[in-house]
C-alpha cells in the first residue's frame, strides 16, 4: 500500500513541477522579444527574473521526481534501502 501512495504522490509531484516548468518556459519565451525593445514601460527583464528560475527549478525537480518515480516503479526494495550517494547494485 505504501509504495502505490509513494507511486501516486511522484507522479502528481512530477506533473506539478512539469507544469511549473512549461510555465517558466512560455513567460520566457514571451518576453525573449520584450528585451531589446526600450521604454518606460519595458516589464521583460522583471518577467526574466520570474521564468527563468521557475523554468530550470521546475525542469530540474520534474526530473527528480520522473527519476524517482522510474525507480520506485521497477524496484520498490532498491528504493527504499538506497541513498542518492550510495550507487544502486
């Protein structure tokens, strides 16, 4: 029971944090154009400063917790006795 709840949690962990990294990817990509241009009312290095980090933290936690999940799924006694330093057998 214990290792379908933990299947169950990774996989909305990693739909969550894919969400959150498409997020990023699409303000960035949005304001990539904004850049150059100039004025007052210029918001795309504002709108950067938010994107990026949720773009490369949200692809980066997507892809632990896909990871895990992969790991979870194949072998539920290899997930439970091994630590991220210790290499699996």
């Amino acid at each position: 029971m214990g290792r379908w709840i933990a299947l169950f949690l990774l996989c909305l962990l990693s739909l969550g944090f894919g969400a959150a990294s498409l997020c990023g990817a699409a303000f960035t990509l949005m304001a990539l154009p904004d850049v150059t241009r100039g004025g007052a009312e210029n918001y795309a290095g504002a709108a950067l400063v938010i994107a990026v980090p949720s773009l490369l933290i949200g692809g980066g936690l997507c892809w632990l917790a896909v990871r895990l999940l992969l790991k979870v799924w194949r072998n539920p006694a290899s997930a439970a006795t091994t630590t991220p330093d210790e290499p699996s057998p």
